[in-house]
C-alpha cells in the first residue's frame, strides 16, 4: 500500500463516518425502570425523545421514587444509545485493529 492509497482510505472512512453521526438522529433505543412502569425512548446521539409514565406510579407522597425511576430509565436509556452508536462505529472501523480505548471524535 502506498501513501495515497492510504489516504483515499482515511477519506472514505471519514465520509462514512460523517454519514454515520448523521443517522444516529433516526436510531431509536428504550430503556425502562419499575418493570416498564417508566420508559424512555432516545435517538443515537443520546438525545431523549420521549418519557412514559404508568399513571399508577404518579402518587403525590411518593415524588422520590417517581424521579429515581424516572433517573434509572434515562441512564438505562443513554447506556443503550451508546452501544447502539457504538455498533454503528464498528461496522465501518471494524476491519481497523484500534486501540481498545481509542475513541472516534464526535461519537
């Protein structure tokens, strides 16, 4: 391999990397606590899209188990968009032998 066949492959990586980080928008993944009680629903850039709540945990004397809930699913939530973007990276730098903790820029 020569140095310009090198590049044309760092350009194509970064063209689909940059298409990649462009359709994490249109990933969706859940997550949910108290036995699906509360689930919410985010994109692959971690963005949160959407919480549902059961009426039966909206009690007025009960406010910090609602908002642990509501904690554990958002983090259960961002944890899952982060593999799902993370798979997505891997298909196209799957062939690279990277670092274990070597992270892309923006992802």
């Amino acid at each position: 391999m020569n140095m310009n066949d090198i590049l044309k492959q760092a350009q194509n990586m970064q063209a689909k990397m940059q298409k990649t980080q462009e359709e994490l928008v249109n990933i969706t993944v859940e997550g949910s606590s108290g036995g699906g009680m509360v689930k919410v629903t985010a994109n692959g850039k971690m963005e949160i899209l959407s919480i549902t709540i059961d009426p039966e945990v909206i009690n007025g004397d009960d406010k910090e188990m609602l908002e642990d809930l509501i904690t554990a699913a958002v983090n259960q939530t961002i944890k899952n968009a982060q593999t799902k973007a993370n798979e997505e990276v891997q298909k196209i730098t799957g062939g690279l032998n990277l670092p274990g903790n070597f992270k892309i820029p923006g992802l």
